[in-house]
C-alpha cells in the first residue's frame, strides 16, 4: 500500500489516462476519416497513425508512467516484475477509461455520414486464427517495449519511443488485414463498448494478453536472464519497484546507452543448498517455477478459447 499513498504513483495513473484518450482519439479519429478510401494505402495510413501516436506519447509521457498506453504491455512489465501488482491495475484500468472516454468523443464528432468506430473485426478468418495472429504480433510489440528500455543494455543509442511507435506500425501491417489488429485490448475494448458491440472481443484480449506474457517471461528467463533472486523479484510485485526494477514512475523511461560499458555478468543456472540442505530460489528454480506457470495458464487459456468457438 505504501505506492497507493504516494502522489508520484497518481500522476503515473492520470499520465496513462491521458495518454490513453490522446492515443485512442488521434488512431480512431484517422481511421475512419476516409471510408470512400478502401486501397491498400489506406492500411499504411492507419498504421503509421498508430504508430506515429504510440511513438509521439511514449516520449511525452515515458518519465511519469513509462506510457503502457496497453493491458497486453501492462501484464507484460507485470510478468517481468517491473510494476506492482496495484500499479498494473491500476493502470489496466485507467487505459480502459481512458480508451472509452475517446471514442465516445470519437463518435460525438465523427460526420453523420460515418458509422463506423474503429471496431475489431476477423476477416475471413476463425477465433482461433484471429487469437495466434494477435498473439505473434503482441508478442513482437511487447519483446521490443521490454528490449529496448532494459536498463542493463548499453548498446542502444536510439530513440526506445520510436523503436516502439515502429513496433506497433510493424504490428498492424502484419495484422490489420486479418484481425483489424488490435495488439490492444484496451484500444478494442473502448469502440466495442461505445457501439455495444461485443462479438469475438474475447480474441483481442486472450490474444494480446497471452502474447504480453509470453514476451516478457522469454525474454526474462532465456533471451536475457537477469540476476535477481525469486523473492527480490516477489517483492516488486507487492511493494513496487526500486533502482533496478525503476523503469516506471520517477525515472525516466529509457536510460542513455553507450557502447563502452562492459557486459553484464552470465547467470549461472545451478541449484543453490544452504547449510542445512534447503533449497534456496536461484535461477534453476525461477525457471521451473515461471514456466511451470506459464504453461498451464496458456493451455488452459487456450482450451477455454477452444471451447467458446464451439459453443
């Protein structure tokens, strides 16, 4: 609870409100402002307006909330034990109101002749299609947020808010023919609820989610271990973070990288006894822990997507 008292901890929230609305009401607003247009470049439009928005807002916002502006990255930093257990809720939430609130500005404002809002649709495609393709195009969007704005790299001089911005512009290409792609759940969540129109939404949130996840425990545990002990990394979920766990909030998003830094340490994966024989939380216990978990989540999930195309 010590972050539900902090003022810093609000104003990240507020931050992922406005950013929300700002995201929701720019990408919608450019979607749907031309429905004579139905080329392939309208596609491109609607991806670089996605994209340019994510990649305009994360540098804008980055140093208060770290600019989620997405429950999929939300559960992601979540899993990689980067935000509280409160934050992340708290967050989730404030994108969801904040989604909503802009596309109802969205269709107070857009032309009589429009009816459109933006809503997700499968096109020509199953449930179960459309939950891979948001899944890989998740997953892609969430591995480049938690790659780029890892504090221990020092081989990245870029700009990390246009890494992201391109990563959603790249995921929408891929997807939008098939899904409308949302990689978003928040961004489907707000039209589908404005137009009570909830048909296959499941798909863009089991999607997204499970791709979140999935991003952030690979990246973690196999592409790029990190050191921290199983209960260091307990405590963030219900505390919040510190020094290292800092990407959100008071610090800033991305740090400066320089390519003169040395490399950070290997993690060896060996079991760890203390003097009386007791298995301590190392990193061979970590692994089998996580993706013990991560395993029956995702093949429950999925059965329980199986089942609801069935039914």
């Amino acid at each position: 609870m010590r972050e539900f008292k902090n003022k810093e901890f609000w104003r990240a929230v507020l931050a992922e409100l406005v950013g929300m609305t700002l995201f929701i009401f720019l990408s919608i607003a450019a979607a749907i402002g031309n429905t004579n247009n139905t080329s392939p470049d309208q596609e491109v439009k609607v991806s670089l307006a996605f994209g340019l928005s994510i990649a305009t807002l994360a540098q804008s916002l980055g140093h208060i909330s770290g600019a989620h502006l997405n429950p999929a990255v939300t559960l992601g930093m979540l899993a990689s034990c980067q935000i509280s257990l409160l934050k992340a809720i708290m967050y989730i939430v404030a994108q969801l109101l904040g989604s909503a609130l802009a596309s109802g500005i969205v269709y107070g404002v857009r032309p009589s002749a429009i009816k459109a809002l933006g809503l997700n649709a499968l096109n020509g495609i199953t449930p179960s299609q459309g939950v891979g393709i948001e899944l890989l195009a998740t997953f892609q969007l969430v591995l480049c947020v938690i790659a780029v704005t890892d504090k221990r790299r020092r081989d990245v001089t870029g700009s990390a808010p246009l890494a992201i911005g391109l990563s959603v512009c790249l995921g929408h290409l891929a997807a939008i023919s098939y899904t409308g792609c949302g990689i978003n759940p928040a961004r489907s969540f707000g039209p589908a609820l404005i137009l009570n129109n909830f048909e296959n939404h499941w798909v863009y949130w089991v999607g997204p989610m499970c791709g979140g996840v999935a991003a952030a425990l690979i990246y973690d545990f196999m592409l790029s271990p990190k050191m921290d002990d199983f209960p260091d990394r307990m405590k963030v979920l219900v505390s919040g973070p510190t020094d290292d766990y800092e990407i959100n909030g008071g610090n800033d998003a991305t740090v400066e990288m320089t390519s003169n830094a040395p490399s950070p340490p290997t993690v060896p994966l060996s079991l760890d006894l203390d003097s009386g024989g007791n298995l301590n939380w190392t990193r061979s216990t970590q692994l089998s822990t996580f993706f013990s978990f991560f395993l029956f989540s995702y093949g429950h999930t999925f059965s329980f997507s199986i089942y609801l195309v069935q039914l």
